[in-house]
C-alpha cells in the first residue's frame, strides 16, 4: 500500500497549496515502509511548510486592532 500511495504522490506535478499535504503523507508512506530517513525528510519539509504558513497569517495580522 506504501508503494502505490507514493506512486501517485509522485505523479503530482505541482502539488499548489496542498503541498503541505503532500509531504505529509509522502512522510507516512516512507514511514510504513521504514525508510525512516526519507520519511525524517518529508516531514521535516512539511514542518517547515507548515511554518511559512504560520509567518505569512501572523505577520499579516501585525497591524489589526481589535479594541
């Protein structure tokens, strides 16, 4: 089942903003295949998605008052 699931993972050329997604679950199939290192890889490149995302919402909202 790891296999077929990164098979089509593969296929995505351009994954847009479901990128995040992607990796993650690109991470859980390497994962249950127990290529750890890979999976390390994948999640590691999902957390820093993650992260970006988290910046651009957060620095968006610097200049908002709610009073």
């Amino acid at each position: 089942m790891p296999d077929q699931a990164l098979a089509e993972l593969a296929e995505i050329r351009d994954p847009g903003e479901f990128e995040f997604e992607c990796r993650l679950l690109r991470g859980e199939a390497l994962r249950e295949r127990q290529d750890y290192w890979s999976a390390i890889l994948s999640f590691e490149q999902a957390q820093a998605i993650q992260d970006r995302k988290s910046t651009r919402l957060n620095s968006s909202h610097l200049g908002i008052s709610y009073a």
